[in-house]
C-alpha cells in the first residue's frame, strides 16, 4: 500500500517531485528469503543517498547488527529463493483448485484463484503469489471448526511462513481466551501455508480432517 505524506519539511534527501513509485521496500527476511525458519531478520532496499542517510542518522544510533552466522543462513537461502517460491506457488495453485466447491468450505481467499473479488488487480501486478491462502469454513460453531483443526496432521500451528514446511492458524484458537477481546478476523478463519512438501501428501490430510 502507498501512502502520500507532506515531506515539506524532511530531508532534502525526500524533497522529491510528487510521483508514483516506491522509495523504500522493506522485505521480512525472516520469511522466503531465509527460507529455513531459523532466522530473525529484515531487508531495506532504497536509493544510495537515502540508504547512506538512514546510516549514519538512525542506524549509528538505534541499528542493531546482524551476525555472521545469520547473514550466512539468509545467503544459504537467497541461492534456492527462486526455485522455492516456483513450488510453493505450483503446489499452493494445485491445493486450492482441489478445495473449492468442498462442502464444509464457504470460500477460499487466494488472490490468483479466478474467483477472488481484486483476481485481475492481483494479476496486474504480481507474477506470483507465495504460498498463503485463508478458508473461511463453513461449520456452526468454533468447537466443530476445532475439531477439524484437531484432525490436521501434516500442517504444524504456527504464525510465521515463507520456510520449508506447510503451516495453519486458526483463529477459533484466539477466541474466548481470559482477559482478551475476540480478534475482528471472524472465528472460522484458517490461515494456510504451502511448504515445500508434495502437494498431494498437504492436501490428503486436510481432505480427511474435514471428513465430518
């Protein structure tokens, strides 16, 4: 999302005529980029000039520094991003055709499945679309969507993606906790994740879990 601010008063540095485009991008490299889910980290990426005023103003203050060691892991990843995301996206694209028109299945969130409300937004400006799609399940009640959860065998409960194995979160688990109000996300969200696993192995766990 962009977002028009009044940099009247910024740096000359962000004193720039008024366009579209993007002056800074931030990447997780927490997520794809490492790939391996066992590292904490992020990515800037931005012009010299402003990069070099982010350093020495922010960065000599507050930066932290990344070690050796986890630059190596997220230089490990980089060299297989490529062919990640080809197969997570391949199979993410066979999992979602297999689960539309399911009976315990009101719709599928996926931004490149035909069907999503911004499909030919999403089209236009992505060549690819990662391995995430939500179910919104068609259930009565928060005890019979866990119960489904419950059955769900090759899917790990996490909140992070973007590494090498498939994962879920259902947000029935986040609701009627003590002192806690109820998400806005509604109760018979799931959150899904293609890993790097067969297609076919993902896809015949939660076939069987929603055998209700």
């Amino acid at each position: 999302m962009l977002t028009a601010i009044d940099n009247s008063h910024a740096s000359p540095i962000f004193q720039q005529p008024a366009k579209m485009g993007v002056d800074i991008i931030i990447h997780s490299a927490t997520k794809y980029i490492n790939g391996h889910s066992d590292v904490v980290a992020g990515v800037v990426c931005s012009s010299h000039a402003i990069i070099k005023k982010m350093f020495i103003d922010e960065y000599m203050i507050l930066g932290g520094i990344i070690s050796p060691h986890d630059a190596s892991l997220i230089i490990r990843g980089l060299r297989t991003l490529p062919i990640r995301m080809e197969r997570v996206q391949s199979s993410t694209q066979v999992i979602v055709a297999a689960l539309k028109g399911h009976k315990a299945i009101k719709r599928i969130l996926y931004p490149f499945d035909v069907d999503f409300p911004q499909y030919e937004l999403a089209k236009k400006q992505m060549s690819g679309c990662g391995g995430l799609f939500t179910i919104e399940f068609d259930l009565p009640d928060i005890e019979a969507l866990l119960k489904v959860v419950g059955k769900v065998k090759r899917w790990k409960i996490a909140v992070s993606w973007g590494g090498h194995e498939a994962l879920m979160l259902p947000m029935a688990a986040l609701y009627n906790l003590p002192g806690r109000d109820n998400p806005h996300i509604p109760w018979n969200y799931v959150r899904f994740y293609v890993g790097l696993e067969e297609p076919e192995y993902l896809l015949e766990d939660l076939l069987e879990a929603l055998e209700i």
